[in-house]
C-alpha cells in the first residue's frame, strides 16, 4: 500500500474512532496523541513528510482501543505490529 493510500486511511480510522487530528507548525516537534477536554486528538507538525506522517499516526493510533473499527488488513497488521512492539 502506498504512504498516500495508507495515510488515508489511517485517517479514516482516525476519524471513525473520533479522535481530532490537528496539523500545526511545531517548530521541531514531531506531535503525537493526546487529550484535550476528553477528546483524543493527535497533533501533527505540518512540515513532515508523508513518511514520517504515516510513522506518526501509527504510533499514536495504535495506542487506542481498535475493537469493532473497520480497515484494511494492511493497515489493522501495521497497527497491531506497531502495538505489539512498543511494549
């Protein structure tokens, strides 16, 4: 799967899980995940390629429950790959 493709859908996962992604210049800082008023919201630098962008939604996204949503294999493997070794 292309990054293009496969940050699409990362962000389609995003959305259907309700967590806000905001994209902002950072000025250094990459983003990640956080809550904000007891949304999920992941903040993400502007200036990052699509490459570090998809390597950033992964990480966060795979913080977060993802029972019952809807996606391509591809990306529930990356996911749960990415889940599995940060622990």
């Amino acid at each position: 799967m292309e990054n293009v493709q496969l940050l699409q859908s990362l962000e389609a996962v995003a959305e259907e899980l309700s967590v806000d992604i905001r994209h902002e210049d950072l000025e250094g800082g990459r983003g990640g995940l956080f809550r904000l008023r007891g949304r999920s919201c992941i903040l993400v630098d502007r200036n990052l390629s699509v490459a570090e962008r998809v390597d950033l939604m992964t990480r966060s996204l795979s913080q977060l429950p993802l029972d019952g949503v809807f996606m391509p294999p591809a990306v529930r493997e990356l996911l749960e790959f990415r889940a599995t070794s940060a622990l």
